[in-house]
C-alpha cells in the first residue's frame, strides 16, 4: 500500500471511529504512522483529504462489485440471495460503510464531493448495470427501470445494518421487492 492510500485508509478508519471532524492532517499522521506533514503532502486542504476518502471508498465498492458473479439465468428466490449475499459483503467492511455514510451528511452542501458518493459515483452505473443483469437473470420484465431501486434499497438495507438501528430481515425485504416486479414476456420456443 503506497502513502496515498495509507492516507485514505487511515482517514475511513477516523471517521468510522470518531466522526467526521477528526478527519484532520496531524490525526491522519498519526493513525497512518507517517511523519507530521506527509498528509498535508498529498491532501493541501480539508476539502482534498475528504476527496481521497471518498476516492478510496468508491475503489473499494468498486473491487467489491468485481467479485460478484451473476449466472445468465435463475429464479426471483437465487436473486434475493444475490442482493443479500452481496449486501452481505458490503456490511464486512463496517469501517468504509461508516465513514461513507458520515460523509454523505457532512458533504451535503458540498454538491461536487456529495455527487461523487450517490448519483454520480464511479461506481453507480457498474451496480445499476450489474442490478440490470440480475433483474434480467431472474425474469423481470423492464430490469434497467428497475435496477435503480434495488440499488438504492440495498443500500438503505446497509445503512441501517451500519448503523444498528434495528433488526431487519434484509432477505424478506429484497424478495417482497423482487416478488413484486411484472416478470418478462419470454418467447415460446
């Protein structure tokens, strides 16, 4: 791991810990055992330590997506295991959920670095196109209309279960989703 990532990795591990504020120059030295100054190095301002945070973050859900194997076809019930096996997945990095979902309260002024964790994320169009595939996989009719919400509920699903509000039963609440989509016309052979 180069410095740079050292940085951002020790910047999720604040901000998981202790909360945004902590996200300071001298407190990332400290955690990424690196001599005073070498954040400031790499990140001039507050603004640019957020921003390599937030870059680390989408490369790690990024890595993430890439292991998740999607068969060409299957039933609602192999696609609610899926989801929940890969919001599974994400919940294991407890650290990297935290921190990104502090920042998205603490960035939604910042429209720009905001944009970067929700809408416009290097990584949103790969999950949407991956929901596609498994929408598409388990029969759904119109998958791409709606990939975006399956995206977004499993992500809701990983904010609660970062958070600890409560139990919820993400496997019902995906399948009830799913159970709900019109299936697909397939052609008669």
């Amino acid at each position: 791991m180069d410095r740079r990532e050292r940085i951002a990795a020790a910047g999720v591990r604040l901000i998981a810990r202790s909360g945004v504020r902590t996200l300071t120059h001298l407190l990332v030295d400290k955690e990424a055992n690196l001599p005073r100054g070498s954040t400031s190095y790499y990140a001039r301002t507050r603004r640019d330590l957020t921003a390599l945070v937030v870059e680390r973050l989408s490369e790690d859900t990024q890595a993430d997506l890439a292991d998740l194997a999607i068969p060409a076809t299957m039933d609602r019930a192999a696609a609610v295991q899926i989801a929940v096996g890969f919001l599974d997945h994400l919940a294991r990095r407890e650290d990297a959920q935290a921190a990104r979902f502090a920042l998205l309260f603490e960035l939604r002024n910042d429209d720009e670095l905001r944009a970067l964790l929700t809408v416009d994320a290097p990584v949103r169009a790969p999950l949407v196109q991956r929901a596609t595939q498994l929408l598409d996989a388990a029969g759904i009719a119109t998958p791409a209309q709606h990939a975006p919400d399956l995206v977004g509920l499993v992500d809701a699903l990983l904010m609660y279960r970062t958070a600890k509000a409560a139990p919820v039963d993400a496997a019902s609440v995906i399948g009830a989703y799913i159970d709900g989509l019109p299936c697909a016309q397939r052609a008669q052979a």
